[in-house]
C-alpha cells in the first residue's frame, strides 16, 4: 500500500474483528461497521451451540498475541463462550478504541459517483474511493473507505424450505410461524407438541438432537436425500462432528420414539389449520400430511448480495461465492472442511479493485467455512497490500 488508506470492515463478527487486529498491526486507518448493538451477533445468536472446532482452532494467531491469555486447547466453546471469552475482549482492546460503530449497518457501498457498469478495469476506477451507506441510530449518513472487507457473515440471510430452494406454496403468507436459526432449548415448553423440522445439514442435526430430548416434543424431519450420510467425515478427528453424524444416522434407523426422519422428502405446500400448520410432504411412499405446532427450517444460508449491488463482483452461478475463490473450492471439492486448501490473495480477489468479500460470507451456499479459514483470508489481504507486515 502506498499510501495509507482507510479501510471500512463491514461486520464485527470474528472474521471482521480479526481483520480489524490485523489493520490496527499494518498501522492503517479502519473503521469497523456493526449492525448489531454487540460484536458477534451471529455468534451470540447460536450461543447456546457447541462449536466442533477447539479453541486452539478458533483463536487466530493475532487474537493470540493480543490476548496470551485467551482460552487454548482441545476444549469445544459454545457460541457464547466464543463471544464472551474471545470476541468481546478483541473488541475492548486499545487498538480498537473508537474504531468500531455499533447499531451501524451498511445499507450499500459504491465506487464514489460511478455505476456498476462503467470505468470497467481502469486505474480510474481502482482509484476512486468507495462511498458507504449506512443506516445509523441517527438516520441516514454515508462514509468513505478506499479498501472494502465484507464480513457481514451470513446467518441473518437464511434459505426457504421449498422443493428447489424457492418458498413452497404457503411459506411467505406463514412466515412469522417459522424459525429458521437454530432453536434455543432452555425453555422447553416453547417448543412443546409436533415440530417439522427441514433440513439436513449440522444445524439442522444439531436442531434434531437437541429438540429430540424435550419430553413433549415430536420431531418430524424432512430430509430431501433418499440416503443422506449427515456429511460423514471417515475416522473424523472432530468429537463432536462424528458423535451429531451418528446420532443423525440412528434417528434414520428408528432410534428413539420422538423422531421421525422422512427421507426423500420435501414440503409441497403449507397452510394454517387453526392455531396449528397442515404440512403437505411429498414422500417416496406417496403424499403425508403433518399437522405440527412449529416449523424450524435451516436449509442453510447465503450472505446478503444486494449490499454490494454497484460493484463489479463476479459472482459463481452455482454457489454465489465469488467466482475465482468459488473455482478454487470446487475444484478442491469434497472431504472434509479441516484439510481444505488454503487459496491465494487471486482467488480473494475480485474485479473490483480493493473489494474483497472475506468469512462465512465469501463461501457462498458451500457449507464446509470455518474460522481458521477466514482468518488465513485476512493473512492473504494482508499480505497482499502491506508485504512488510508480518501476520
Ligand atoms: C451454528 C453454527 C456453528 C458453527 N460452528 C463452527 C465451528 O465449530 N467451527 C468453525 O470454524 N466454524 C463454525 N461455524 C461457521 C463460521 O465459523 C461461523 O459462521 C462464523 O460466525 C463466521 O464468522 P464471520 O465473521 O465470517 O461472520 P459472522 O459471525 O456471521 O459475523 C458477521 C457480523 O456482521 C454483522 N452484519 C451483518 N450484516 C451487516 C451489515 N449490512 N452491516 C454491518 N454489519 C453487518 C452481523 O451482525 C455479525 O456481527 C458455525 C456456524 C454456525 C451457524
């Protein structure tokens, strides 16, 4: 970098704090923008979740330095451990004094009076700065930065329950009646009688396990495979990963009386019948109806795009990644999210110039992201712009 640029991290959220770390270490100017009224508000969202992930993976090395202190080892955190013992004493560091701006969301960024189409691949354009707009306690105001990182995550956009990923018939009009992050169990009565459950990814099995143990709940889970393997990672090295797989894996086989697993299925259509839901699925054995109490769908999740709407992202057709780190991903595709490759600053990077889209957010609708994986991201960013700075 060869002048000092401001940098605005769009999110406060792990990725984005660790970010923050490393550009309070690089010596640049930043500013982080927080919706929330906390840092780590997706985290704190699903706190009552164990991570798989021990904290010796979950600390970056910059957390690490600046807190010798902080948790390490084997031990599993829940989210709330996470945010409580990590994330929120990176956000009271010194370094952070006065750089984070809380109940700040960014509504949209833009290259500063130029369209989406326009100036493409000019130094022009990789020299106009970046103007934000945000949506403040106070109303409307805009901000500028000459790098962008997006780590606004994704657990605040989720997937509808619908064959094909669109909303099945009835789902919008029933959309208040219909979690879609992970239920909190500590208050068991919330979630007593029949409880439709869609999906079939680790939040969803980690929903399933945790509904499955409250005596006046019914569990009746809509999986689209005809023989899902709950994303068995063979001789797995993660305890928690391989004991919710085979808790997953013994509902399909009839363990247990308060789960029943339709596999092979999906909602057709949902409709109120009194102060319940009728549920019509659509099953290998023919058509079923579920009258339930509850529906808690967690069909995944894929960042919000709209934000960055003005610029010139290419983003994967498959996997709304962005297309270079997409590439990269698939090509690597399968197995297991620990022995994932690590990918270069060209895969972060974007045709607009300075835009990268970093964390939970830069995989898109693949589902193998983790911590680690983010903070190597911001080594990349790092590293590409400030090759002196050891990260
Ligand atoms: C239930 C669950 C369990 C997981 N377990 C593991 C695990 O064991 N190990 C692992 O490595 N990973 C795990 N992950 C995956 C991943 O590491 C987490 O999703 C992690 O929180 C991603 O961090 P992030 O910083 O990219 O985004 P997030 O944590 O999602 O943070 C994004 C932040 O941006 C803010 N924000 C959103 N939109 C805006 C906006 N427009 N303007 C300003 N701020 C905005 C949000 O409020 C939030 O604070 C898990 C994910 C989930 C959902």
């Amino acid at each position: 970098m060869q002048r000092q640029r401001h940098v605005a991290i769009l999110g406060a959220g792990p990725v984005g704090l660790d970010a923050a770390l490393a550009c309070a270490g690089a010596g640049w100017p930043f500013t982080v923008y927080e919706a929330a009224d906390t840092v780590a508000a997706h985290v704190r969202a699903w706190g009552h979740v164990r991570l798989f992930t021990p904290w010796d993976l979950n600390v970056s090395r910059r957390m690490r330095t600046h807190l010798p202190h902080a948790p390490a080892g084997d031990d599993c955190p829940t989210g709330a451990e996470l945010a409580a013992r990590l994330l929120g004493p990176v956000a009271e560091l010194a370094a952070m004094e006065g750089r984070i701006r809380l109940r700040t969301r960014v509504a949209a960024v833009a290259r500063t009076g130029l369209l989406k189409h326009e100036q493409i691949g000019t130094d022009a354009r990789a020299a106009t700065p970046f103007t934000l707009l945000l949506d403040t306690p106070d109303g409307e105001e805009t901000a500028e930065a000459d790098l962008v990182l997006d780590c606004t995550g994704a657990y605040a956009v989720p997937n509808t329950l619908g064959a094909g990923g669109i909303p099945a018939p009835g789902e919008r009009a029933l959309d208040h009646r219909i979690t879609r992050t992970l239920p909190p169990v500590h208050a068991p009565d919330r979630w007593a009688g029949t409880v439709l459950l869609v999906g079939a990814g680790k939040s969803a099995q980690t929903a399933a396990r945790d509904l499955a143990v409250l005596p006046g709940t019914r569990v009746e889970w809509i999986v689209r495979s005809p023989a899902p393997d709950w994303g068995a990672v063979p001789d797995d090295t993660l305890p928690g990963r391989r004991q919710l797989v085979e808790t997953s894996q013994a509902f399909t086989e009839g363990a247990g009386d308060r789960v029943t697993v339709h596999t092979g299925a999906h909602v057709q259509a949902l409709s109120p019948d009194g102060d319940r839901v009728r549920a019509n699925l659509a099953t290998p054995g023919g058509p079923v109806e579920v009258v339930c109490d509850h529906i808690v769908a967690l069909t995944g999740y894929v960042g919000d795009a709209s934000l960055y709407r003005q610029l010139q992202v290419h983003e994967c057709y498959a996997t709304a990644a962005p297309m270079n780190l997409s590439a990269a991903l698939l090509g690597s595709a399968g197995g297991d999210c620990l022995t994932q490759p690590a990918v270069g600053i060209s895969a972060l990077r974007n045709p607009e110039p300075h835009f990268f889209i970093l964390g939970a957010k830069s995989y898109g609708r693949l589902n193998t992201f983790l911590l680690r994986t983010g903070y190597e991201q911001v080594d990349q960013v790092i590293g590409a712009y400030a090759p002196a700075v050891s990260v």
